[in-house]
C-alpha cells in the first residue's frame, strides 16, 4: 500500500466514527422522546488494498446503514394488547357508571323500594278503609316508579355521552388516519428518514389504542392501514369514517370508501372503539330491556288485578299504574281477553314493533291450528314496524290451560320472547268467526313507568263493591292478592325482587370481571413495554460507553492521519536532499 493509503484508511475511520458519535448524540437527545427507537450503525470493511506475498490489504471502513433497533413481531404483540387495555380501561369505566346508577348498599336502593311497595299493599290489606295506608301505598309506587324512570333516564343519558365519545374519537381517527398518509409520501420520498417510520409508528400505536388497525409495507415503505379488511390508509390516501345512529337510536360505524359507504361495526374489535359499541349497544341496552320488560309485567299484571277490585267509592276498572302497553281490538269482543303478558327471553324481544293476533275457526295462510277436533281453533300472530306492513310470525307456541279434561278456559301464546295469556274457553272463541288483538309496547316503558291513582278512595283492596252485602266494608281480599305478587313469578318467569337482584348482581360480575381483565392488561402491556424497552429504548449507560469508544476511535482515527502526514513529509524530505 502507498502511503496515501494510510490516508485514506485514516479518512474513513475519521469520517465513520464522527458519524457514529452523530447518532449516539442523537440518540441521547431523545431518550425521552416518545416513540422514540434507538438507532445503530452498521460497520463494513471496505475490501482490497494491495497485494502482497502475505494477503491483500485493507482499505479501511465503511458505514453500510443507520438502522432502528427494532423488533417487528414485538411490536405487533404490543399494538394488539394495548388496544385490549384500551378496551377494558374504557369498558370498565363505563361499566363502574352502570354499577354507580343501581348502588344497593343503602336503604334507598330500587330493591328496596320494591319490597316497600308491596309491603304497602299487605298494609292495605290490614286496613283496607285507612286513609293513610292507602295514601302511603301510593306514595311507595310513585317512589318505585321514579326510581326505575331515574335508573332508565340515566341509562338513556349514558348511551348518549358513549354516542358524544365515539364522534370525537372518530375525528381523532381521521386525524390520525390523515398524519400517516402525510408521512407516507414523506418516507416513500426518502427511505432512510428514520425518524419519520418512529412518528409514524407512534401514530399507528395511538390509532389502534382508538380502534384495533392492522398495516402492511408496500415496496417503497408506505403503510397501508385496514380496519378488518376495510382501508383507512392507502399509501397517500384516507378513507374518511364516521358514526351515526338510526331510527333505532343504534349507533353505526361507517367508512366512505371511493365505491361505497361501508358499515364496520362487525370489523371493529378492539380499542376504546369497540368498547363503546359493547356498552352502549349490548350491556346497557340489555339492562334498559330489562327494566322495560319490569315496567311492563309489573304494570300489567297489577293493573289487570286492580281493575277487577273495587276502591271506597265503589270504582272499579282502574289501572293503578299508567299503561306502558296498548291493546287493541279491531273486530267485536265476542271472544277471548288478553289477561297477562311476559316476557321469556328479553334479549329477543323488540318493543318498537307491533303485533297482531288472529284466530278463527277456518284456518288460512300463515295459521295454526290449537288442537284437532269438531271446534278447531287456528291461530296466526304478526308483527310490523309501521302498522302497514305485517310479517307473520314463525314459530308460534299455543299451550292451552292444564285443565284440558273439559274445554279449556285459556290459552298461552309465545312468540318473539313475548308470553301472552287469552282468557276465553272454545265455546265462547267459536262464536266468532274471527277475532283479532292488537298489542303494542312503549319501547321506553321503564322511563314512563308511573302510578296512574292518585285519588286514596280509588285503591282497589276489595274483591266486591263495598255497598253489597255480600263483600261490604272491609273487604281486602283484592289488596292480599296484589301483596301477594311479590312472591308470584309474574317479571319473565321471576318473582319481582329476584328479578331485578338478579340484573344488578349480573351489573356487579360485570364490573368486577373488567376491573380483573383491565389489571391483566396492563400488567401484561407493561411486560412488554419493557421488552420493548430492552430492544429499542435508549441506555444512557451504554451510549456514554459507546461516546467515550467511538471518541477514542476518532481521535486514534486522527493520530493515524497525522502520523500519515508525518511519514509522507519524511518521505519529501529525503527526496528532497537527493
């Protein structure tokens, strides 16, 4: 080798380790910077110098890249069990709400005001002329009553701030969504802009803490990113997503795509996102039903016993809790009476739609038949959204009373979740040709649950009018058999207290079972976070080792030129003096 040579091994070992102490300074100046990776370089000889007798020579070193100490299957693990802590976080908080609404450690609890407003009713009984008892009857419903409306109202409420939140974490996605394409066409630009792939890494992290994404690299960098297998980034392009809810109050997700406005809801599975439609769509709507479906069968049945009593003035026929319920019937009542309605399976009951029952003696299209025999009896219900459009129902169940050794005096028809009772024996049914019902329910009963007496002298306790001699003063019999719902199972197959326990304690599993899950993330996520950490976090430890290596190699580096340029002066001196 020349002497030049040991300059230009000197030259790249200079060059190379002032690159070197360029990326540990910068390495150093973002060890707190969020998102930040560690960059490395990595060395290369460069090859063939001269040839001698022993082997060749080198000709120095090279820097051959700058890489990020990163871990690509690390980071996956780490975006998919953050976006599960970001689900169970919001879906804990969320759940905490509902628990907070039915809190049954007092003594004002709905629980308790249940059990009072029947113990009211068994007062009556004891003293069925007292002014007081009965007024303090009614004071108990309309308690009971306001605090299964308060509970719905803020239930109601509550689908309405989830609904808020998810239009401001949408806009937070498009936000998002619109930063990465921006640096995609930075990265694709310019490969090497190390920097820009950790912002958007860090944008990718954030994304999917909002809603679970997955991303692919095309060959020039760029990150496309789905949710499920709908685009929301494009290389440089967005894909705009919104949130609406429809006549239903359901809430919907959305992707304006360039051929198509794509629903998403089923591809959304994790982030705060798809906590939000679990709560909002799922848990609270199913506790709302369930309360509605309380309201309904509470006031149904009591209705239907107190209409049949008698109050002090000799009233009779009155509802003593508003209706949340319409029946209808559109032929003359010839016939059977809807005496009871229940709800068997809440989560398939819709109460926004109406339903007609039919029955006759001839049978038809889309009719049942009761039994086979000369008075056959056939039975079709229908349901519609609009009462235009009716849709038959399929399957029907008719059970008739278990006294079937002589003609039966009524009959249960199950439908859509929905029990309903029609009091009427077949000698009486068969008069008629035809007869129809029609049923409908306020698909907000629980929140216009209230007592429609409010006169004491109109509490029906008695069996018979008071004026005949027969029941007279002092009749309780129908106060006994209101009191004694309590114990009936007449709120979907339960008696009313196990009922309602049975909804709060499914709220407490709930809550308690998201606070064990969010702890089990986290402490999962921070184990990874850690080795995360190990991998690509910044050691101000090892990058003052690294400074004080690679300054003593730039300074060797260094000492090396200058000893170059010594030799070659006395190389010029010595030809000099020839």
């Amino acid at each position: 080798m020349g002497g030049f040579g040991l300059f230009d091994i000197g030259k790249t070992a200079l060059l190379m380790n002032r690159r070197a102490l360029d990326t540990i300074a910068h390495n150093v100046a973002n060890s707190a910077t969020p998102g930040y990776t560690r960059q490395d370089v990595v060395l290369e000889n460069i090859p063939t110098g001269d040839i001698t007798a022993v082997g060749t020579t080198g000709r120095g070193v090279r820097i051959t890249e700058v890489k990020r100490m990163y871990d690509a299957f690390l980071t996956l693990q780490l975006r998919t069990e953050k976006s599960n802590l970001s689900y169970w976080n919001a879906y804990e908080k969320g759940v905490v709400k509902i628990e907070n609404i039915f809190n049954e450690a007092s003594d004002t609890g709905i629980s308790t005001a249940i059990t009072d407003f029947f113990n009211a009713w068994q007062e009556v009984a004891q003293n069925p002329e007292g002014y007081a008892q009965r007024t303090l009857l009614i004071k108990k419903a309309e308690y009971m009553s306001s605090r299964i409306s308060g509970a719905y109202t803020m239930l109601d409420d509550g689908r309405t701030e989830i609904f808020k939140s998810s239009q401001s974490l949408v806009n937070e996605v498009n936000s998002i969504a619109a930063k990465i394409a921006y640096l995609n066409d930075k990265i694709a630009a310019v490969p090497g802009a190390l920097d820009l792939k950790d912002q958007r890494d860090l944008l990718i992290e954030k994304l999917n803490e909002i809603v679970k994404v997955s991303t692919f690299e095309d060959n020039v960098g760029r990150y496309s990113v789905l949710i499920g297998g709908t685009p929301l980034v494009d290389g440089g392009k967005t894909y705009k997503m919104s949130v609406t809810t429809d006549t239903a109050n359901a809430m919907h997700f959305y992707v304006d795509l360039e051929s198509e406005v794509r629903e998403i809801n089923s591809y959304i599975t994790g982030g705060e996102l798809k906590a939000n439609l679990d709560l909002r769509e799922t848990n609270i709507l199913s506790i709302m039903n369930r309360l509605n479906a309380f309201a309904i069968d509470l006031s149904f049945t009591v209705n239907y016993y107190h209409r049949q009593g008698y109050g002090l003035d000799n009233s009779t026929g009155n509802d003593f809790f508003r209706q949340l319920y319409s029946i209808t019937d559109s032929s003359p009542a010839v016939g059977g009476t809807v005496a009871g309605i229940d709800f068997t399976n809440i989560s398939v009951v819709n109460l926004g739609k109406m339903y007609r029952i039919d029955y006759n003696t001839v049978g038809g299209a889309g009719y049942q038949q009761e039994e086979a025999g000369a008075t056959d009896i056939y039975w079709r219900v229908q349901e519609s959204t609009d009462g235009t459009t009716w849709t038959t129902i399929n399957p029907l169940s008719v059970t008739l009373s278990s006294d079937t050794s002589t003609i039966p005096d009524y009959r249960t028809l199950e439908f859509s979740g929905i029990k309903i009772r029609i009091d009427g024996n077949q000698s009486d049914l068969v008069t008629t040709v035809t007869e129809q019902f029609g049923i409908s329910f306020n698909s907000n009963a629980a929140k216009y649950m209230a007592t429609a007496i409010t006169d004491p002298q109109k509490v029906a306790a008695a069996q018979t009018d008071p004026s005949d001699p027969s029941g007279g003063v002092g009749d309780n019999r129908n106060a006994r058999l209101i009191a004694d719902l309590i114990n009936q199972r007449i709120i979907a197959g339960a008696i009313p207290i196990d009922f309602y326990r049975s909804m709060v304690s499914d709220v407490g599993v709930d809550a308690s079972s998201s606070k064990i899950n969010m702890k089990f993330q986290s402490t999962l996520v921070e184990e990874l976070e850690r080795r995360r950490q190990e991998v690509s976090g910044v050691s101000l430890d090892e990058e003052a080792a690294n400074l004080i290596k690679y300054q003593k190699a730039f300074q060797a580096s260094a000492k090396l030129i200058s000893v170059a340029d010594e030799l070659l002066e006395t190389l010029i001196a010595m030809t000099g003096r020839r």
